[in-house]
C-alpha cells in the first residue's frame, strides 16, 4: 500500500563506523494489515561488495486506534496449595505483559481452593517490569504478549519456604462484536468411496431448519493420508545434482533442496555470524553413492576453510522439514541416524561436536549431541531421552511443543567456531524417525440451502455443486471478458489472478513505460483469447534492469505422487519490437509452493506460440525468495507464474509474453484416501441471530444413475437435452466429442433409438 525509506549509508559514509539513522517513521494507509521493515545493501555500480552491518533495531507501533482496556479481559481460575513444612498460603498473580516486560497485574490471597482471578484489563494495576505500579507504561498496541501466573512473595501474604500454582480455563478475550460468530455442523467422518465414476456419484439429504431465512450447507471433504517420517538408507542417491551452495561473497545464509536427484525432501543450510569470513570452496551438499556405513549410499555436507574472528562464528547442517510427530509420548517416537564427523579437509582444524535434532515451528528442539571421532557412530533414539533445548537461532521459548504443525529433523555441526574451527564434514546414513499418517483436505464439494420452517430436500450430482475444487486446471480464457480493473486485477470475470512489475538499479522509464496487462480476444494460439503481459519502455539497464509477470493463485493440485507423472504444461509466445530497443529473451514458466520454492521451467522465446512445460520432475527446484529450499508436495493449492526479467542483454526495453491453455494435472475426487460428510450452518449471525437448528434426514453418497432422457443432468426432460443429443447423433463410442449421457440404450452409438426414447419422456421431470 505504502513504503517510506531513508538512506543510511553511502559512498561518502565512513567505513568501520557505526551510525545512528534518524528513525524513520510512516502512517499506515487504511486498510493495512501487515508492515515490514527491510534493510537494503545496494550495489549500483557493479563494484566489488562489502558488508554491511546492522545492530540495534527497534521495530514497533508509536500512535494506534484508541484502545478501551474495558473491552478486553484476562481472567484464570487458578489454586495455591501449602502442604510441606515451611509453606503458607500467599499471593498469586495473574499478568500480562508487553514485549518490554511492562504488565497489566490481577493479585489475590490463596485460599487452598480454585479461584477466578481477573477481570476487564482496565480494573488490573499497571506495572513497570520490576512491579513497580506506573501509568500509562502497558503498550496495548505490541504485536505480541506473554500470559504469566507467578506467586507473588513481595506482599502482605508470603509463601514461606514453597508452594504450588494449579492454573485452569485461561482466558484472555474480549467483548468486541465485529469478527465475533459461531459455528456448528454434523458431521460423518473417514467415509470410503467405491465408486467407479465420480461422474456420477451424488449428495442428497433432507434438511429442516429452525429460522426462515437461515443459511446452511451440505458438503463433502475429500481427504488423502501422506505419510510423514523418515527411513532413508539413502542407496538411491545418485551423486547427481549436489555440490557448492554457500561461497564466498554470497552473505550470510545460503541453503538448497534437491541436492541428490535419486531423493526427494532433502535440505541443506549454512551461515556465518559476525566477523566470519568464508575462504576456500565453500559449502557444498551432496549424496554418496558408496562410502555409507555399509558400503553403499549416504549424504554429506561438507564446510572448507571459514575463518572466525572475535565474535565469529559459522553454522551448517543438512535437513529434512515438514515431518510430524507420531505420538505426544516422546517413549513411542524414535529418532535415530547413523553419523560420521571428520574434519576440515585442509587439515585446519579437528573434529568436533554436532547433533541430532527434531525442532518445532518455533525451532524449539529435542536433541542427541555427539563428539565426532572419524567414523561411523549410531546416534538417537526414543525422543524421552533427547535432550530438551531452545532454538539454536535464538527465536522460541525453550519448551519442545508436542502440538506444532510440523516438525523439521536437521544435522549439525554444534560451536563450530570453537569444536570444528575452520571446517569439516557430515556424512549421514540410516535416518530414521517413527512415521505419523497426516489427513490432508484435497477438495470439496458444497451444495447450500437456505431454511423455510419445513424439510427441504438438498445436494446433487457432486459435478454439479455449487463450489468444487476437484478436477484438472485448465486455462484458456473463454470465460474472460477481456476488460481489465488494475494491473493486478487484469481480468473482471477471472478469479486468483495477478500481475507483478518493477525495476532495480539504475532502470528508469520512459513516459509512457511500463506494464499493462489483460485478456486480448484473438491473440491466442486458435484465433481465440489469450492473456498477455506487455513491457516497454525501461532504460538505463546496463547495470540494472526490469522484472514482471502474470500469475495464477489458489490453484488445487495433488502432487504427491510420482512428479513424472504430474505434468504443467501452457502454450507460451514471446514477441518484441525491435524498433523500440527489444530484443528476444528467455521467460521462467513454474509452479510456487508457500514459501516461493519453486518448479521452474526457463525457455527462450522465439517469437512464435512455444508448447512449454512438461513432467514437474523435469522442472528444476529453485528458490525465489527466503525459505527451506524444499518443495512442498502436500499443500493443497499453488501458484503457478509466468516471469520474465529484462536486462540489457535479455529483452532490452521491454517485451511481450501471450500464454494460453494453461494445465496442470489437478485434484481427482477418487485420489481421496476417504471422504468426510458435513451439515453446517452458513452465515450464522447475519442468517440465523444467536441460535438455530438443523436437522438431517435421508441422507445419501453414492452413485446415482441418470435419469433416462436428461443429458444435461438438469433434472427435466426438455430442449437442452434434445439439443444435447442432436449435437452428438451419429457418433459412436470413441468418436471426439461423444457423449455417452445421450447413449441412452448403452448401445454404443447416439441413433435414432436414442432419438425415440427420448422424445418419449419429453416435457417430463425426473422422478
């Protein structure tokens, strides 16, 4: 919506020098929902590089909307035991405390039973962090804030030599209706589909609600079950596709994934902090065909000459992110690998210590630590016995949470400055971690209702609910209407569609340069429509260039299986004029996960519609921006983009990209592992006030024959359907464009029986 920036240093800045930036503050536009702050390290000229250092970042809302402390509550029921010798009864508080420790305190005398302590934020006393009462300290705009319960043995009452806390139903919400409803449904769960024909399997029950007017919906969720763990020998690595991924000159973090084409979800990280400085070839990462334990395959990761000076050091390690864990008893999860730590290879430096480890979202960690000695050592097991730690980034609370959304197993060098100094290498075999089975939302199919006091009668053929998000992604714009909102919006009848521009270094545009975007009407690869991206009129790109795209959002895609099997494919034109500086270049075709690790198809444009694209194992894993480097196969939508970047070299000036008919094998309702059923109100304040009821009768998932004479599945005999037929006649099994819905004596031909049996049942509904 906004940026506001502010040079800090430049060519006249003094080096080796710390300076303090006059704070650069902004007012978020309306409707902002996020602020980031970035530090940029330009490089116009092409020079050689440097460093620069950034320390002491204060990151925070100053002036927000008016807060009414009234409106929000912190209120727990908590109970104060004193049985051992020595202990009384004493103060409890209950607190809440801004990132700066200043707080908002409830206190209460224990009794020996539960007690409600608490009440609205402004009924509490305002704290400095050493509990000293102040004024208008607590900042009710920080992003975030701990909840604590504590004795307090500074009052009236102490706690004599101990005692326990209890803590129950903690609370901290607020009396603020807007973003406030409820919710409520019957559901039917982990339901098995035998169908044969998906194209003909149907929802139906009848529905009664309590309020006229009340919104609900029946709906199924298809379900897959991936399997996350690890049980990996690695024999199938094939020592293809690894080597260097953190050199010098390259900052402070480098990472990769796919770094052995015989494997899949691998990683590997590396880093340096403060005065460390990479010399030699680097880090690499790679699979070992031979040379594991057993003589055959492992993976290793491998750190050449990093030189620490004072307050340096260096970090790296392999993983493997987006596991889960099988049970909360840490006895029934194992975690084990074999090892083998050997020193810098330049002879620098010993051997030292490093860990396996399993982190939560947090990085928070349960982790087995080892002193390399040169060979193969067996490391692990039960998750009991594991060490618990905080993050070793810093971030975190230092508590292992057993509920996190995913795990990530990694192997270490641990105080490599200090145990490894310069260097050195892990090599890992036999990785194991106990695998969980985890339900994944594929798609649903939704058919809504909306109350009349009786029973009404609901649901379909799934093919015609009203929201679906089964099928192939199919893209060749007949459904556009060819007129634009913005850039990003570039079509008013598509859905999930954007547009990206902009320019880096010395890049400036000329008056009328730029980007536009839209569907034109006959540009496609039949005569028919097409979208198209258009750039010109970027100079000064010697040093600096353009970037620009079209991309397509929320696409629903199964790809967890065999990625030869799963294909991205679009029919892609780059053209130029080249009486306008512009020259042909090459155009990045890929499919995004979450994080913007991607799979890229990079051509070059040759003036003419290319066919593009192809298996996604074909495509290369490459990383767009900050993430694990690791593709993710589990998520339930993508995105997939169209880019190109201009320099002086590539493109020039501008150029054009057309795309059309998109496809990407999609999500099939028979790739479903099993299928839940679902009655829920819909709308629920707005439709149904503060109550409401539904109930639920006859309800039916199965396959439904057709109703004899209906070829469009409408429900009625009528003209679509005679026109359905008549516009297949003649045609047999086989034939392109065949209709089997209008074969209605299965005879494998539409004819004149077919003909007759409909005009038989005109004018008439199905029962």
């Amino acid at each position: 919506l906004a940026e506001s920036e502010a040079t800090v240093l430049d060519a006249n800045s003094p080096t080796a020098t710390w300076i303090d930036n006059t704070p650069l503050s902004a007012i978020a536009p309306a409707g902002t929902t996020t602020a980031r702050a970035v530090f940029l390290f330009l490089q116009p000229d092409g020079v050689t590089g440097g460093a620069g250092l950034v320390d002491g970042v204060s990151f925070e809302v100053t002036n927000g909307a008016t807060l009414d402390p009234n409106a929000f509550s912190l209120t727990a029921k908590v109970q104060g035991i004193a049985n051992s010798a020595g202990e009384s009864l004493g103060d409890m508080q209950l607190r809440i405390e801004d990132p700066d420790g200043d707080r908002i305190v409830f206190t209460t005398t224990a009794n020996g039973a539960y007690q409600m302590i608490g009440g609205p934020l402004d009924t509490g006393v305002e704290a400095e962090p050493n509990g000293r009462p102040a004024t208008g300290v607590f900042n009710f705009n920080a992003a975030s804030f701990n909840v604590v319960i504590a004795f307090d043995n500074t009052g009236a009452s102490p706690w004599g030599t101990g005692g326990t806390l209890n803590l129950d139903e903690v609370v901290l919400g607020n009396s603020i209706s807007e973003n406030s409803g409820w919710y409520a449904g019957l559901t039917f769960e982990e339901l098995a589909l035998t169908v044969g024909d998906a194209n003909s399997l149907a929802l139906r029950a009848d529905v009664l609600g309590s309020v006229t007017g009340g919104e609900y919906e029946l709906r199924l969720e298809a379900f897959r079950i991936t399997s996350t763990g690890l049980n990996d020998d690695f024999n199938s690595v094939t020592g293809v596709g690894g080597g260097l991924f953190f050199e010098p000159n390259m900052g402070a973090f480098g990472s990769t994934g796919d770094y052995d084409s015989g494997i899949g979800g691998e990683g590997a990280f590396a880093g340096t902090v403060g005065n460390a400085q990479v010399f030699g070839n680097g880090v690499s990462a790679r699979g070992l065909p031979t040379g594991g334990p057993s003589g055959d395959g492992s993976v290793e990761i491998r750190v050449n000459s990093i030189i620490s000076g004072p307050g340096g050091d260096w970090f790296a390690g392999l993983s493997w992110n987006g596991q889960g864990l099988a049970s909360t008893d840490l006895n029934d999860v194992v975690l084990t690998a074999d090892i083998r730590g050997i020193g810098d290879s330049n002879g620098l430096g010993p051997a030292g210590t490093y860990e396996l480890r399993i982190e939560d979202s947090s990085g928070d960690r349960r982790y087995f630590s080892m002193t390399a000695n040169g060979g193969w050592q067996s490391v692990g097991g039960p998750l009991s016995s594991a060490t618990e730690g905080a993050a070793l980034g810093g971030n975190g609370d230092g508590v292992f949470n057993l509920d996190s959304p995913f795990y990530n197993v990694a192997v270490s060098f641990i105080d490599p400055g200090t145990t490894w100094s310069t260097g050195g290498r892990l090599e890992v075999d036999n990785l194991f971690l106990t695998p969980v089975a985890n339900s994944v939302e594929i798609g649903r199919a939704t058919f809504g209702g909306v109350a009349n006091g009786a029973y009404q009668s609901v649901g379909g053929l799934l093919s015609d609910a009203d929201s679906t998000s089964f099928g192939d992604y199919n893209q060749n714009f007949s459904g556009a209407s060819g007129v634009s909102n913005t850039f990003e919006d570039w079509d008013t009848a598509l859905a999930n569609e954007s547009a990206f521009f902009g320019t880096f270094g010395p890049a400036t545009l000329d008056p009328n340069g730029g980007a536009t975007t839209g569907v034109c009407a006959t540009c496609g690869t039949s005569g028919g429509p097409a979208a198209q991206i258009r750039v010109q009129g970027v100079n000064d790109n010697v040093s600096g260039g353009w970037f620009a795209g079209m991309v397509f959002n929320n696409v629903p895609a199964n790809l967890s299986g065999d990625l030869n099997d799963i294909f991205l494919t679009a029919d892609i034109r780059g053209s130029i004029e080249p009486s306008s500086g512009q020259s042909l270049g090459t155009y990045l075709f890929r499919i995004e996960d979450a994080d913007l690790t991607t799979r890229q198809f990079t051509i070059s444009a040759t003036g003419a519609f290319q066919s593009v694209g192809g298996a996604l194992a074909d495509a290369p894993v490459v990383q767009i921006n900050s993430g694990d480097g690791i593709f993710d196969r589990n998520q339930a939508t993508y995105t997939i983009t169209l880019a190109y970047v201009g320099t002086a070299s590539d493109w020039g000036s501008g150029g054009t990209l057309t795309v059309d008919n998109i496809h990407l094998d999609g999500v099939h309702l028979l790739d479903a592992d099993y299928v839940n059923i679902a009655l829920a109100f819909r709308n629920e304040l707005p439709t149904w006030g503060v109550n409401g009821s539904l109930s639920l009768d006859n309800l039916f998932l199965g396959e439904e024959a057709g109703c004899f004479g209906d070829v469009d599945s409408s429900g009625a005999i009528d003209l679509a359907d005679l026109a359905g037929l008549l516009a297949v006649f003649g045609l047999t099994s086989g034939d392109a464009g065949f209709n089997p819905a209008a074969d209605f004596d299965n005879n494998g031909a539409v004819d004149l029986a077919d003909l007759a049996g409909l005009l038989s049942v005109f004018g008439t509904a199905c029962p």
